[in-house]
C-alpha cells in the first residue's frame, strides 16, 4: 500500500498553492475583463468553493487513477444518524462558539465583516448556497474526503487532528482556524462514525446554515448606520467578553448532554465503525482479513515529510500575510 498520509499532504500543499494561485489570478482577470466588479467579487463568493477545491479534487483523482467513491466514505444515513447528526451539531455549537469568542481577543474577526458585506448583498437562497451549501459539500470532500481517508492508517485520534489541522490553517485568517479545528475534529469523528462524509457535509451545513440565517434575519431588522457599528465591532479586539461568558454558560450546560448523546452515537454506529477502519485494507466488505500486525505497522509509518512542513509553512506565512495586509 502506497504512503498515503504522503499522499494527502501532497493534496493538501496543492490545494493551498492552487487557491493562492487562483485568488491573485482571478481579480486581475475580472478588471481586464471590464466586468462589473462588484457583481463580479459576489459571483466569485458563490463558486469560489467550486473553483478552488473541486478543481484541486478532480486533478488528484485524476493522477492517482482513484475513483471518488472508491476514497470518500459514503454509507447512507439512516433517518436516527440524520437526528443524531443535528443534535450533537446543536450540542457542540456552544464550544465552537466559545472557541471563536476567546480567539477574537488576541485577532479581529475581520471575516466577520466580509461575511456581513456577503449575506447583506446576496439574496437568502445565494447566500445559503454561498456560504452554506459550497463549503459543506467542498471543502468536506477534500478534508474528510481525500485528506481524512488517506491518513486512516494513522488511526482515528491522528487522522482527526491532522486533517483538522489542514482545515483550520487552509482558511488563512488567525480567527478561524481555532474553531475550524475543533469543528473539523467533530466532523470527523461523525464521518468515522457513521463511514460517512454525508454526516460533515450535513453536519457542516447546519452550522454555516443557522448562521446565514441568523443573520440575514438580523440585516432585514436593523439599518445602515447600525450595520456599520456592528461591522466597526467585529474588526476590533477584546471586547467579546460579554460573548465568552454566554459560552462558557452554554457549554458547561451543553457538555454533559454531549457526551450522553455522543456515547448513544457510537454504540448505535459500532458496526459502521468498524466497516471505516477495516477499509484500510482497500478490500471489499465481503473480502476483509483483519491483519493486526499489517494495520499497527501502518499506523506507525511517519506522516510528517516535507510536504506537510511546507504546507504548514505556507499556510502560516499566508495568514500572517493576509492579517497584515
């Protein structure tokens, strides 16, 4: 069996090099073109996701002649995971939350007032498909999709973390990546769970989803001059205190309901457990041998080389780039 956590940091130092790439091409284009720009920015919001990952996706399953649903776990979900899915998302808002608040003490949040900008200019349906439905279905793809299935025989806890870790620095902004490392730690914990990347993607949905909603529901109640405050406020640092003690309330309430839930989870999803583990051995169901000693080896090859130190690297010195800029 060939490196496949090599295989998935070459993905992932692609992926950011390609995205890079493709955000300094793009407005260059857009103002020879002599298209409107404005129109242009929003048209780019809602098929940046389609662009800059799904392209990267298909030239990797190109080159490693691999088929989409030979890689990506795709069990369907029963209608119990489904209710199970929304109410451990639900559960764990609290924390992603809390995460996201104490970050914007040490970084401003100015994502927050591009997203406002977004949701505030896109109808509700573009919105959603924009900042909702793109992300679910793309970014989980190639996250708990090429990268969380190559890093299976790290192990669970490993390939969690790592792939996490890829998510969290892939967004290049000092705020999101704490709460889009805990995030991605959830969503592939549930695609474990269920061996199935339709629980991040609906999981992942949820999350962005409530938010889009919340708040264009918001925008359509205020006006103007309130906007602008609330946009001056969210490029600011340390004044979220108000917002991490509602987190720590919620959380230390949510918490103990998380973990009963999440217990009744795994139990209900044992089986489906075991079918994603025994995948590492690229066999059909019908033909699994558990090779213990095959598996332990596997798990302990190394998984940091030099394309994991560069993405790594890159990632990094983008955020620090885009934060100073």
């Amino acid at each position: 069996m060939s490196n496949k956590p090599s295989r998935a940091n070459k993905f992932a130092l692609f992926l950011i090099l390609f995205s890079t790439f493709i955000s300094l091409l793009l407005p260059f284009v857009i103002l020879k073109s002599g298209i409107d720009v404005e129109k242009a920015q929003l048209a780019l919001i809602v098929l940046q996701d389609l662009i800059i990952i799904l392209i990267p996706v298909l030239i990797y399953l190109f080159l490693t002649r691999t088929k989409l649903t030979d890689l990506v776990p795709h069990e369907k979900l029963t209608g119990k995971n489904v209710i199970y899915i929304i109410i451990l998302t639900i559960l764990i808002s609290p924390l992603i939350k809390l995460v996201s608040s104490v970050t914007t003490l040490f970084y401003p949040a100015d994502v927050n007032t591009e997203i406002l900008y977004y949701i505030d200019s896109l109808s509700f349906p573009l919105a959603m498909i924009a900042l909702a439905v793109m992300p679910a279905v793309f970014e989980e793809l190639a996250f708990r999709g090429v990268i969380l299935s190559n890093y299976k025989s790290t192990g669970l806890l490993i390939s969690a973390l790592i792939s996490s870790l890829f998510f969290g620095l892939f967004h290049q902004d000092f705020y999101q990546i704490g709460y889009a490392i805990v995030a991605g730690v959830f969503f592939s914990f549930i695609v474990a769970y269920t061996n199935s990347i339709y629980a991040s993607m609906l999981s992942h949905f949820i999350i962005n989803g409530t938010q889009v909603a919340y708040t264009k529901l918001i925008l359509s109640l205020i006006d103007d001059s309130t906007l602008q405050e609330i946009m001056t406020q969210a490029e600011q640092t340390g004044n979220d205190y108000g917002t991490i003690v509602y987190g720590i309330f919620f959380t230390l309430i949510f918490t103990p309901l998380l973990i009963v839930t999440a217990k009744k989870f795994m139990e209900y999803n044992k089986s489906r457990k075991l079918d994603y583990e025994l995948s590492i051995t690229e066999k059909e169901t019908s033909e699994f041998e558990i090779d213990i000693d095959t598996i332990q080896k596997s798990k302990k090859k190394g998984f940091i080389d030099i394309y994991f130190i560069l993405y790594v690297i890159v990632s990094v010195l983008l955020t620090i780039l885009y934060s100073a800029v």
